[in-house]
C-alpha cells in the first residue's frame, strides 16, 4: 500500500529481473522488498522475515547470480539490518550479526566483495562502512579515525578498477579510498 521506494535494482544478467526498497511507514506497511521477474509488469513480495517492518533502503544483485540479491534495511529513528537471498526471495538469512544495528543506507555487491555502509545522525547512530568476503557471515569495518562522521549514503565502486572506493558521507562530503580501503 505504501508507494514511497527507497531504491530499484536491475539484474546484471537479466534486465526484466528488478528489485524494489520500499519504505515502512513507521512500521504499518510490512513489504518492504519486492521483485519483479517481467520487466516491472507485475511484482511479487520478497521481504524477509523481519521482527518489525523496516524500510528497504538498498539492494544489490549477485552480477553473476540472479537469484542472489543483498537487500539492507534501516528504521527511521533506528535499527538496522542486512538479509541475503540465494534463491531470488523464496528464503533470507540474517546477515546482521557483526553489524553495530544502525540503519543500513547503502549496499554494493560485485560477486566476491559485499559493502554496507549506513547510520543516521538523529541520536548520534553512527554505523560506517563494512566489508565482507563471505555475503556478511563475517564483517570488517573499513572507517578510520580520520572520517568526519560515520554515516555512510552512499557508496560507488570504481569499475575498472575495484580497489577505488567512493563513499558518500552525510555533512562529510566524499572519502576516497584507492586500496580497497
């Protein structure tokens, strides 16, 4: 019922393959992921099992797996979390645990590499980036001492060359790594 999206995903592989973030309505509207396997002509619900709605901020989509998609979550006034599919929806596993469980904005997935970044400024919920080689059975914060604030927009991947990252920060402006961070 809620029509406010968060952000939409395209298959890699397969372009009539879309992905949907859909906000929670401060917790009266429980979809909050939906995909689409006909180009956006019909959609069908995909949220994982969460405790509580949460808002389904970014989705990223295995480039060399169509039915593996990472989608993260955040609430407006906090909680956060990161779900992985390897089966286009059907089941989730909570990948969350290792995460500080502030809201998730971002998330980008190049088939071996899985960053989230996130947080919120409303209560100090600072989160950060992370990275994980494992789809986020493991996590390894790559934020230093030297970020402005840890709360993570946004995040970009150069494509030729993985090792730069862009990392959007909210009332921080850009970091940039050239190392993989």
């Amino acid at each position: 019922a809620n029509d406010q999206v968060f952000d939409v995903a395209i298959d890699p592989s397969d372009p009539s393959i879309l992905w949907a973030g859909i906000a929670d309505a401060s917790g009266s509207q429980p979809v909050n992921v939906m995909r689409s396997t006909d180009g956006g002509a019909t959609w069908g619900d995909r949220t994982p099992p969460h405790a509580a709605p949460l808002s389904g901020t970014a989705i990223a989509v295995d480039p060399g797996d169509s039915n593996t998609a990472i989608a993260v979550f955040g609430g407006a006034f906090g909680g956060g979390e990161a779900w992985v599919t390897t089966d286009g929806g059907d089941s989730w596993t909570d990948r969350s645990a290792g995460l500080p469980g502030n809201p998730l904005n971002a998330v980008v997935y190049d088939g071996t590499r899985l960053l989230v970044g996130g947080g919120l400024l409303f209560g100090s919920q600072f989160e950060g980036l992370y990275e994980s080689p494992d789809l986020g059975v493991t996590w390894t914060p790559l934020h230093d001492g030297t970020w402005p604030i840890l709360v993570v927009e946004d995040i970009a991947v150069d494509p030729s060359d993985a090792a730069r990252i862009f990392v959007a920060i909210d009332g921080g402006g850009v970091n940039r790594t050239t190392d993989g961070g």
